[in-house]
C-alpha cells in the first residue's frame, strides 16, 4: 500500500538541506521540518491544527505515516504560542508518534485557550517521562546548528516573556501574539522563516530592530494566516511595512482558509495585496486554503532552492474524515512546481511536475 505522506513530504534528493512543508489544515497552521542529519533527516513539526470544516489534514495521521520509516520518532514538536488553532490535536499527535522534545514560546495564556494550554502542558510531562526533554524559546543573535542547517530564533526575547508573566488574563490574551515565536531555517543567505501569529507589536517593538540583518529569507510564512495585523494596530494608521521590507522574501505562503470560511475574513485582500506587492507577482503569493493545497519549500545544499505545490494529494489522502473539495477530477494528481532553483539542472522526481497557470 502506497504511503503518499511519505511520496510527498519525504525529500527525493540528498542534496536538499532544509524542506519546509506548510500543510493545509483550515483556519489554523502546520508546518513540517525535515533538515538534513547524517544521511536521513530530523522532523521538526511546528503548530498544529485539526479542522475538518475546512477540509484540513488530519496531521497526527499524517506524520505517523511520514515517520513510519523513522521509528515514529518526531525529532521536535515546536509551538510558537497556545492558541488552539496552533495546539489542536496535539494529544492525538502525542498518541500517533514518539515525539523526542518540545520546543515552546514559555508564554502562559489567559482562560480562553486554558484547555489547549493543559494539553501541551500534558505532552511535557509524557516527553519527559520517556526520557526526552522540553526547551523554552528564548530569541538570540546567535544560529543554533541542527544537522546540516542552522535555526534561528528571532523571537520571543527573554525580557517579553517575562513582562508577561505578571498579567492578568486578559492582558495575557492580548499579547500572546506580541510574544510568539519567530524562526527561521536554512543555509547560507537562504532561509525559510515560520511567524505564527506575530503581530505589529512583535516586529515593531522587539524583532525587526534587533535582527534586521538576521531577517532576510526567500520564503515568509505570512504572520497571523495573512491577517492584516503584521501591517497595522487598526485600520486608520499608517502601515507598517519595515519588517516586510527587511525580510524582503521571493516567496510568501499563507496559512488560512478561504476568507468567506474564516471567521476573521483570513486572508485580508489589503495585506495579500502588499505581500504581491514586495514578492511582485501574485503568483509568488500561496494560499493553502484556495485549492486546498500544501507547499513544499527547499534549500539545496549549493544554496539554491524551490517552492512547489503538493496538487492537493495531501488533503486527497489525509483530509479530515476524507473530506476533499480541493480542485481535483479524480484519484492523486502530480504535484505542480510553482517555483524553480536558478538553474536548470534535473530535478529528479520534480522533472514530471506540470508549471502552474
């Protein structure tokens, strides 16, 4: 029986360093790390989200399925905040697969997102019972090396976490986006970075100054599933697009469903906007909810790279009670390339992907 997580996701050629796979999982986010480590590859998964409303991937499923040749064993669940749009499932991802550390932003959260924060808080305490270990994000100038690549992590800064530890419940709410987690993975000058739901605040107040030279990367998970938060505190004030232009990505991926399914209108037309506006084409703009697709993003040990689409056969596959209303005729279509390396060399298994459009 085919294992398509593992057809897909799993990276076909050696030379690839760092693969980053932003699932489709509705009105939340996902995204898989694989990074190159003696001969195989370690898997990071960042965020998790079950939404079967929405037609999203049923991710425990899937990575114990992805891992099925790894001994079920997740290198690292990483959460960049305790929302349950980025912590649902994640008793059940626990249950599908051995999951070796938790890596998390440190930030308690107010009464509202109580129960997701117990349930990560439950994860812990099963990870360190077998012997594996948590660690608390903390931003630094300074990479970390994970196999053949590097990790940065440009937020939370220390001081943040702990100005929040104070508050009542519903300040905690209102800055647990300023005090998410920020990383960013990659080589050389090619970096892929995953933003959670960092808003204004977050950029404006404690990244974007502290690390703007550290901020480059050709391909941007856009902050909070393309809400126009990133940009501005309401709609009256005048945008804030430093970080954007400090970032300056080629590619920018949004993780959210279609805005007339999302409860917040995710993604906003005037952020999309800007976002085609630094990359310059829409077609450098990917939105997992519109066809109901995941993006598959890779950095070559030479320092090249590639963004393709997986055609919907994550979602075809894994969908949530089988639910599919991706743009599919029928059975598994082969994956579309939307973005190519600079050169033109073979790509493997990429040769028979058709171009987009």
């Amino acid at each position: 029986m085919a294992n398509i997580a593992r057809e897909v996701i799993w990276p076909p050629d050696a030379d690839i360093v760092v693969r980053v796979v932003f699932l489709h999982v509705g009105q939340g986010e996902s995204a898989i790390v694989l990074i190159s480590d003696s001969g195989t590859y370690r898997a990071l998964l960042i965020d998790i989200n079950l939404d079967g409303e929405r037609g999203g991937i049923d991710v425990p499923r899937l990575m114990s399925a992805l891992l099925e040749d790894e001994d079920g064993r997740l290198g690292a669940f990483v959460n960049t905040h305790p929302h349950g749009d980025h912590l649902s499932g994640i008793l059940e991802l626990s249950d599908a697969v051995r999951i070796d550390e938790v890596w998390h932003s440190g930030h308690k959260p107010g009464r509202k997102h109580s129960d997701h924060y117990g349930n990560l808080q439950e994860v812990i305490g099963r990870v360190r019972d077998a012997g594996g270990s948590e660690v608390k994000l903390k931003g630094s100038r300074t990479p970390t090396v994970i196999g053949e690549a590097e990790c940065y992590v440009l937020a939370p800064a220390e001081y943040v976490v702990d100005d929040i530890e104070g508050e009542s419940d519903d300040d905690r709410e209102r800055r647990v986006h300023e005090q998410c987690a920020v990383l960013k993975f990659g080589i050389g000058s090619k970096w892929i970075m995953v933003t959670g739901d960092a808003e204004r605040d977050a950029w404006e107040k404690h990244i974007t100054e502290y690390h703007r030279e550290r901020l480059q990367a050709v391909v941007l998970d856009a902050p909070h599933h393309g809400s126009r938060t990133f940009f501005h505190y309401d709609e009256t004030d005048e945008p804030y697009l430093d970080a954007l232009k400090a970032i300056s990505p080629t590619y920018v991926v949004i993780s959210a469903p279609r805005s007339d399914e999302s409860e917040w209108g995710h993604p906003h037309d005037d952020a999309v906007e800007r976002y085609v506006e630094v990359v310059g084409s829409n077609d450098n703009v990917l939105h997992t909810g519109e066809k109901r697709h995941s993006f598959i993003c890779d950095i070559y040990r030479d320092g090249q790279y590639a963004v393709q689409s997986d055609g919907g056969d994550l979602v075809h596959e894994y969908g949530i009670e089988g639910e599919d209303d991706g743009e599919k005729e029928h059975g598994r279509t082969t994956p579309a390339v939307v973005g190519t390396r600079v050169d033109e060399r073979p790509m493997g298994r990429l040769t028979a992907w058709t171009s987009l459009g």
